[in-house]
C-alpha cells in the first residue's frame, strides 16, 4: 500500500497578495462608481479653482476717475487703496460730464470731482465700496491738511515726507509664523480630499470583505491564499485604486489652479503639497483599511457593516471636523497641532497644516513615525480579528470573542 502525500497548494505570500491585489484593482477600476466618483472630484476641484479667480476679481479692480481739478488726489488715495489690499486704476477724466456717463454705463467705479471745502466730491453709479470710501477720505484728509499748512506757512511736501518716516518698529519675543491666505484654503482643500478619500477606500474594505464572506468565495480564495495574505491583497489592491484617485484629482487641482491663475504658490510648493497629500492618504489608508477589514470580517450582512465600523469612522469624523472648522481661522492653534500628532488623526490634519505651512520639522517627523509605528501593531489586531471572524458566517462575531479564537 503505496504511501499518500498531501501537496501544499498554497500560494507564497508575495504571489497570493499580488494575485488578490490585482484581482481588486481590477475590479475597482472597472467600477463605473469609481469612475464617475473620480470624475466628480476633479469636476469639483477645477470648478473650485475657477471660482476662486471669479471671487478674486469681483472684488479686485477698481476704476477711479479724476477730472483735472483733482488729479493731485489720484497718488495719494491710490496708496491708501494698496495699503487695505484694494487694486486700484487711476482715469483722468478732463470733462466731468464724460466722467458721469463713463460711471452711468459701468467704466469708472467712481469719479472724483474735487475738494468743496473740507469735502471731497465723488460721483458713483449705486454705492461706494467701503475699502475705497476709506481711501478717498484718507486722501481728502491729506488735502485738507495740505492746504492748512500752507496757510501756516509751511511746506507740505516736507511735512508728508517726515510724516511718512513714522511708524512703530516691533520687536517680538516669540513671533507667530505667517501664513499665506492661498495656502489656507489649499490646505482646507487638502485635508477634504484626504478625508473622503479615506472615507470611501476605508468603506470599501469593510464592504468588500463581507461581500466575499457572505457570497462564500472566502472559502474558495481561502484554499489557496491564507487569511493574512488575503486581508493584505485586499487592502493592497483597494488602496492603489485609491492612491491613483488621489493623484489624478490633485495633479487636476494643481493644474487648473496654475492655469486660471487662481493659485499663485509656486509650481515646487504645490507639488510638495501633493506629496504630502499622497504620503498621508498611504499612511491614513494602511492605518484605518486594517481596522475596517478586521471590524468587516465580524459581520456576514452588508446591512451590518456600518454599525460595527461607526466608532473608528466616528474618530476619522471628529479628525476631520477639527481640523476644517479650527485650522483655516487658527492655523496655530496648540490643541489642534498636538492632535495632529496621534495616528488616529494625523492623515487629516497633518496634510492640512503641512499645505498651510510652517509646521516645525520635529513635529513632522514625530507625526510620520507615530503613524508608521502604529501600523505593526495594527497588523497583528486586524489580522487576528480577520482570520477569526471571515470564516465564521451567519451571526456576528463578538470583538471580544474574535480576539480570544485561537
């Protein structure tokens, strides 16, 4: 009686992740979900762009009209405006007539008449613009004084030139960063991005292993590939998927951003941006795909997948929720940059408050080493979880009792 051998079909560990890896990005990018989703961001963030250049010129340009008689105004009030941020052009008008059809039919925003005693004349269509209001009452102001140290028998281009060597030098012992307003809302964008991309990438682990286990192919897969490797393969396959959905939506941001004009950071901080942007979606990923395949394989019914991953997504929530409402008006914020630091919240914040700028090196790489040191252990968690509760179909698994299995 001849002696039986039972031959190993199981595949290497790098074959069976590859293999399950493969097989889910192929899937994925087949999805027509996935692509009209990809599509829609894009959509979203090219229009943002394009907004963003409309907003600024609405309130940009400012066409002042002078008739002749007020001509000496025009530097004066055109400081003021560039000091409150206000872009302003300067029309000399020699008609007033003209100037008043000119502002009728929307070419001059404002046309300045003259000095009728201590007041400045100035004709508008509707309104007048409160930042240009205060630039035509600083420059009547000078006027005025003009003329009374005139009378005293002064010299006002002498006064205006001491006047305009006073000022107030600060010495600060601890001087907060500054911080580019473009870069604000780059940032805000940035960590959007990451949050639904973890949001949805995350979900669809969860989902798709309950899927697998409730349709029993688990148990056909699990013939060939152990029940790390296909865990592995999985978070592996979804998170290249998810990877390349987040280069194509920021590659389009950059691109439309430079096009329109909209953004004015240059071309090396906005790729730095994205490759923190995709740094901490791989990083964020990894971290919560293991936790929501563990958690998935606790269930057999895709009804019940939300409720056994609604606390880890709750912390991603609570991350994401802190960092778009506390960092774009408080970018320095002590609270918030400490929370940056946890793995739980840093693949939101962090990327946020490094397209912000100014985070300090140290805590920079404490964050990424903190996450990074997170992720074996998580391994364990979530491969113990997996492998305990995949192959138990029907009803749900206890975490307790998922981690006590042998």
């Amino acid at each position: 009686m001849s002696a039986t051998t039972t031959e190993d079909v199981r595949l290497s560990s790098p074959e069976a992740i590859r293999l399950v890896a493969g097989r889910e990005v192929t899937t994925r990018l087949r999805s027509k979900a996935y692509r009209i989703v990809t599509v829609v961001l894009v959509v979203l963030v090219v229009a943002f762009a394009v907004v963003m250049k409309l907003v600024a010129g609405l309130g940009g340009e400012q066409r002042i009209g002078y008739v002749d008689a007020a001509a000496d105004l025009a530097p004066r009030v055109e400081a003021v405006a560039t000091s409150l941020g206000k872009d302003t052009v300067t029309v000399r008008v020699h008609d007033e007539g003209a100037g008043r059809r000119m502002v009728a039919d929307g070419r001059l925003d404002a046309l300045v008449v003259g000095m009728h005693g201590p007041r400045l004349q100035v004709v508008v269509d509707e309104r007048l613009d409160d930042g240009l209001r205060t630039a035509l009452t600083s420059g009547a102001g000078q006027s005025v004084l003009d003329q009374q140290i005139t009378s005293l028998g002064g010299n006002p281009a002498d006064v205006a030139s001491r006047v305009a060597q006073a000022g107030v030098q600060v010495s600060a012992l601890n001087p907060p960063p500054t911080y580019d307003p473009q870069r604000l809302a780059v940032g805000s964008v940035a960590g959007i991005l990451v949050y639904l991309a973890l949001i949805g990438t995350g979900q669809s682990v969860a989902m798709g292993v309950v899927e697998e286990k409730s349709s029993r192919v688990v148990e056909l897969l699990l013939a060939t590939v152990r029940p790390w490797q296909l865990m592995a393969g999985k978070v592996v396959g979804i998170g290249l998927v998810g990877l390349l959905q987040v280069l194509v939506v920021g590659i389009a941001g950059v691109v439309a951003g430079q096009l329109t004009g909209s953004l004015d950071i240059s071309i090396s901080t906005s790729v730095g941006i994205v490759a923190w942007l995709v740094v901490w979606f791989v990083l964020g990923f990894t971290l919560y795909a293991l936790v929501f395949a563990g958690l998935g394989a606790l269930v057999s019914r895709q009804e019940d997948v939300g409720g056994v991953i609604a606390p880890v997504t709750m912390l991603l929530v609570v991350g994401y929720v802190i960092g778009i409402s506390v960092l774009p008006s408080s970018p320095g914020n002590t609270v918030v940059g400490l929370l940056s630091l946890v793995p739980v919240f840093s693949p939101t914040m962090m990327p946020m408050r490094l397209a912000m700028g100014a985070v300090p090196l140290w805590q920079t790489l404490l964050s990424l080493a903190l996450a990074v040191g997170a992720i074996p252990f998580l391994v364990v968690l979530s491969g113990r979880l997996y492998r305990n509760g995949v192959v138990r179909t029907g009803t749900r698994v206890g975490l307790r009792e998922a981690l006590r299995a042998g």
